[in-house]
C-alpha cells in the first residue's frame, strides 16, 4: 500500500497522510490523492455485523496507515460518541420508494457534521505527529452547512485558528444564524458579496499564494481547509455508505454481495465521491445516481463529458448545492483518466482559462459507467416535499427532496435505492413549510414550532432558541476583499 498522498497534478508532489490533513490543498492547486485506491480493499463480510465506530476504524485505517489503531479509535470515539442524537449515528429508515440514510444527527444538523466532527481529531492527532510548532488557520467557503460544522467542530482547539466565508443572502436564516451566533475563541464568520462559486475560488486564490503564506508565516501560522478538499474531511464520508449497506444485510434486506443504488443529492461532488472511493474499496454498489438544482452543471456534465460553469447562478430553495464550481470532481477524473496528472493539470487550467473544458472519451465512459444522474427544479422539489409527507409521514429537507425526486424519476427496481439525506427539515423550515401549505409570510423561527406542532417531528436541540442567541460575528465585504480581511483579522483569534 502507498504510504503517501500525491497532487492530482504532479506526481512529485507527495505528502504522508497527516500531512496532507495538515495542508489540505496542494502548493501547485491539486487535491491530494493515493494513486493506488482500488488495491486498497475492505473486507464486506468482516464489517458486517460491525458498529459504526468499528466500521469508520477499518475505513481510517486503509487511508492513514501512519496514524495507530489506537490513535484512530480514539479520534472516532472523541468525534462520534455522545455528539450525535442517535447512537446509530447515520441511522436508515425505509420508505415506500426505498430508504432514507439519515445523515443529520449530528451538532449541527447536516451530514457535514460526518467529516467535521472527525476531521479536527485527525488534525489535532497529526500536528502532534508532525511535531508541528505553528498554528494552523483552517479558511472555509461555506454554502450554508460545512461553515457551522466546521466552527463547531474546530471551535476552541488548541493551535487552530478558523474562518469561515460564506454568501450574503445565499443561505438559509437558520444557517445564517448559526454561523452569526458561533462561539468560540479561535473563529471569525464573514460574509462576501458574491455567491458561493466566489467564496471557494477566493479561498483556492489565498492557498495557491505563496505572498499571501508568507505573510502568514511571519505569524508562525500555515493555511489548512475544513472543505471536502481536504482528504481528512473526504475519508469519514465513506463510512456511512458501508454502514448503510451493512444496516440491509442486517435487516435481512439484502444478501451479502447483493449490489445497491445510492442517489446522493450533491453540489460540491464530496458526498456522492466518498460513495466512488467506498465502491473502488469493496463496496457493491451498482450505480450511483448524481442529484443536482437548477444548477445542473454535474447533471450535464455526466450526459455530456462537458464541464461549463459560464451559466447563470440561480439561488434556489436547495442552497447548500447552488455550486457551479464542484470541486472534487477533480479527483474523479483523475482515477477515470487512469492517474493521469499531467491530464488534470491540463483540463484544470483550461477551466481556470476558459470556464468550461470537455473530457477525453475514455474519461466519459469510464464516469457513465459509475454515475448516472438526474436533478430537479424548485417546483419538483417542492412537490416531492409534499408528496413524500402525504404518503409515508416523512419530511424531507429540500436537499434529500432533490435526490428522491430523482429516485422517483427512473426507480430501478432491480435494486434496492438508497437516498442520502443531507440536513434536517429545520433548517429549511421556510421552504419545508411553503412546500406544504404555499406561502406565508410568518418568520422562519416562527414557521418551525408551527412544523413541529403540525408533524410533530423533533426540532433539533441545537435549533430550538436559536434566534434568541447573540449575534457575535456581523461582518461583511466585497468579494475582492478576502484576502485583507484575513490578514487584519487572523491576529484577533
């Protein structure tokens, strides 16, 4: 088994496993990648009868062979046990049309929470490792969920400093207030003028800057992210897959060895590739469904092998997927185009460049080989929202909504179908509410106890009051203005 991490763009470039939690993005703009991934390979019949924490141990310990059985069980137990509301942690419930692994149950109420509850463990852990003697500043561009998980989980740990940008106007309120009330002694929250596209590549700009490190070096301070770009926030996201495969085996739903389906709603493309690595290791699965909004770059993309971001951004009632720029799709080409770095660096500028770049053939059937997709508008999402409530008592966030109005579209009954649901109801209660009863002009904090009344579904503990919390963090800027903005604030946390 490789013992290293590399660039998607250059082979030379090579870290160890802590270190690459360590830096989270490559010098040259690569994302850091184990070049051998489907020799790497678990085995289905031990994990089985296996519990979450035991199954995320056997997963860490394929990807991070220089962290310790022991040093890897204690930073499962320290991220999991007692955070999340269902010991389960991501527990599947079934529906008339297949099965809803729920992802929400963590302290912020998204399946963000999956990675950022364990990636600071795997950094705390490795800055030890390294002998580390700086601090590290985690920067985040947020499209509402990973921003708050991300303060959570970093919030107060010692040697780390985090800051998390996210769109003015391009979350939702209770996102918003949950980044505008965060505590904390090491985090600053902004808010840019520009969309979510804006935030991220502002931040690719600052990790690809090396005037912009020095600056920060002169601080003893090096740069690291808490984005699904970030090989230690894409690991624990495989888990739950296994465990979701596991749970059927359990229940006596499926035969072991028996393939399944999963349709991952996603923007960024981190959800459904840690479904990609998890197959690539063992997994059956059958196929992978890509759920996209309004914006349907990826939708278009898989149909076509075509990647244009020059299309108008829309703001829809599925937030936290309005990207046009998904990131880790750069480390799905690189295993379909056989490793081929010299390739990605190619295609990468020529997105930098152009906007838009088309993929080799091979590259295209090797993706349609593994990915369908599909996506949904506003007025489908909300309808499936309707829909599903009616007739099995279920509410759905807008996100899950979009990936089980993909289910409902081409349900494969040859397989069972599992949908990935990504947050609480709660958190879109505007939209959730609207979905059920049409408009309404009352307050989103108001509309949640008037959900909880009518469904009688639990309002997460770390929502309720949530409006009533002091709003620490008020700042707002240009986009073009990230960079000044880190620099005069990185000295107050």
């Amino acid at each position: 088994m490789n013992q290293y991490y590399e660039s998607t763009r250059d082979a030379s470039i090579t870290l160890s496993p802590a270190q690459a939690i360590l830096q989270g993005l490559s010098n040259d703009g690569g994302l850091f990648v184990v070049s051998d991934l489907n020799e790497r390979q678990i085995d289905m019949q031990s994990i089985v009868n296996k519990d979450y924490y035991e199954i995320a141990e056997e997963v860490f310990a394929l990807f991070l062979p220089d962290f310790t059985k022991e040093e890897i069980r204690a930073c499962v137990q320290a991220a999991y046990k007692g955070k999340f509301s269902n010991e389960e942690v991501t527990p599947l419930v079934k529906l008339s049309d297949g099965y809803v692994l729920e992802l929400f149950n963590g302290p912020t109420s998204a399946f963000k929470d999956v990675g950022l509850q364990m990636l600071p463990q795997l950094t705390k852990t490795a800055l030890k490792k390294t002998n580390a003697d700086y601090d590290v500043l985690i920067l985040t561009a947020t499209s509402g969920d990973t921003g708050k998980a991300a303060l959570e989980g970093f919030k107060d740990v010692d040697h780390v400093k985090i800051m998390v940008f996210y769109p003015n106007d391009g979350v939702s309120k209770v996102q918003e207030m949950q980044m505008k009330t965060q505590e904390g002694k090491n985090v600053k929250v902004c808010a840019i003028e520009g969309n979510f596209d804006d935030a991220q590549s502002g931040i690719k700009k600052l990790f690809v800057d090396d005037a912009f490190k020095a600056e920060l070096a002169k601080q003893n301070i090096k740069l690291s992210s808490a984005n699904s770009i970030n090989i230690g926030r894409l690991l624990p996201q495989m888990v739950y897959y296994f465990y979701a495969y596991a749970s059927l085996v359990k229940s006596g739903e499926i035969l072991l060895g028996e393939k399944i389906n999963f349709v991952v709603p996603t923007g960024n493309f981190g959800n459904i590739l840690a479904g990609y690595y998890a197959k690539q290791v063992g997994l059956p699965v059958h196929q992978l469904v890509c759920a996209s909004n309004d914006n349907n770059v990826l939708y278009d993309f898989i149909q076509t092998g075509v990647y244009d971001r020059k299309r108008d951004f829309l703001k829809t009632i599925s937030p936290s997927m309005d990207i046009l720029i998904s990131s880790n799709l750069e480390r799905l080409l690189f295993y379909t185009s056989g490793c081929d770095h010299a390739y990605i660096k190619e295609i990468m500028n020529e997105l930098a460049r152009d906007g838009k770049y088309k993929v080799r053939e091979d590259v295209l059937a090797n993706i349609q080989k593994e990915f369908k997709a599909g996506f949904a508008t506003n007025e489908q999402t909300a309808k499936t929202i309707r829909d599903i409530y009616e007739k099995d008592n279920y509410l759905l966030d807008p996100h899950t909504a979009v990936a089980y109005k993909v289910l409902l579209d081409d349900v494969d009954t040859q397989h069972k179908n599992v949908v990935l649901s990504t947050a609480s109801p709660y958190k879109f209660t505007n939209s959730v509410y609207e979905a059920l009863h049409g408009t309404t002009s009352d307050d989103e904090f108001v509309l949640m106890e008037k959900l909880h009344e009518e469904t009688r579904v639990p309002i997460p503990t770390n929502l309720v009051d949530l409006d009533k919390k002091e709003v620490l963090h008020e700042d707002v800027i240009d986009k073009t203005e990230m960079e000044a903005y880190v620099l005069d604030k990185v000295g107050t946390i």
